[in-house]
C-alpha cells in the first residue's frame, strides 16, 4: 500500500481508478470543537450524497441521495480511501471518506478565498503540490507592476535568486499554469 499524506494524492488514486470526486456548495464557520462544515459530494459530475459535521466533536453525517447506484458509487470511493495510509505523528493510519470529504472542502473553500485575493494580486506558488497551496500561495500587488509581463520579469528574477527553475501562476481561468524561465 502506498503512503499517501496529501489531499492531492488521495485524489489521484481516485482518478486512477476512474473517480472524479467534488465537493459543491461548501459551507465552513468555527464550531464547538474545530469547524463546523457541510456540502454536497459529487463523483463524476453527480451529486452523490450530502455531508455535514456540526463541529461538536463527532462523526460526519453521509447521507447517500439518489438511490443504489450511488450508494454503490459512495461505497466504492469508501474502500478506495480506506485502503490509502498516511502518516500522523508518526502513526500510520488508515485514510477515510470522512477525513477525504473535509480536506475536499476545505480545500475548495480556501481556493476560492485564493481566487478572491487574485482580483488584487497576482498569485504564484514555487510548491508542485497542490493540495499544498492554500498554505504556499503566494501573492504580490498588482498595483506594483505595470502590467503582467512586468511581475513575469520580477518572478523570473525570484527563480534565478532561489536557483529555481519554475513556480505556479494563478491565471485569469483560476488555473494553475507552470512558468518556467
């Protein structure tokens, strides 16, 4: 079994096996014990199921919509998680849906919030890991540059210092686009 430590992982082994999860509709604030959070769960472009943790220290609450096939569906992405081990404090354990379902939508969240700071700024991260980026993104003014190729230009300069060959740039779509010099 592979070691997986990051959302980004897990979510290429789904892919892997022919599994496009999503989750829409994410909703996050602080609760009684962490966050409070819910959203809809997709696979493959369809809705799934519904999920909520009310914040208060318990299990996350799956409801399977949409009949047999989806609870077929959400049954095998279970396994598929389950049988994905990651490393916490030095423990090896077991990946969950659960765990899968609250990085997946805190991810989403914080890209959006991502997207939100790019209006003002340009975004870049010199991190590979995408499941990584919320807390390697990067972000300078735009008002400091006259105009994109000058930040490029800046950017470029930042590599040659770092004796990197490439970064990440957030682009005008919300993607992630490779910038090499």
């Amino acid at each position: 079994m592979e070691t997986v430590n990051t959302l980004g992982k897990a979510l290429k082994t789904l892919e892997e096996k022919g599994y496009e999860a999503a989750v829409k509709s994410p909703v996050r604030k602080l609760g009684s014990d962490g966050f409070e959070y819910s959203g809809s769960f997709y696979v493959n472009g369809k809705r799934v199921a519904r999920f909520r943790d009310g914040g208060f220290g318990g299990e996350t609450e799956i409801e399977i919509v949409g009949g047999e096939e989806n609870e077929k569906t959400v049954e095998d992405v279970r396994k598929i998680c389950k049988s994905i081990l990651f490393m916490f404090r030095d423990v090896e354990l077991s990946y969950s849906l659960e765990i899968f379902l609250e990085e997946i939508l805190h991810e989403t969240i914080d890209f959006k919030e991502i997207v939100k700071r790019g209006k003002a700024n340009y975004i870049f991260t010199y991190n590979d890991d995408f499941s990584k980026i919320p807390q390697t993104s990067l972000s300078v003014s735009k008002a400091g540059f006259k105009d994109e190729d000058d930040f490029k230009d800046w950017l470029r300069n930042q590599l040659l210092k770092k004796g990197m060959q490439e970064a990440y740039l957030l682009n005008s779509k919300s993607e992630w686009e490779k910038f090499t010099i």
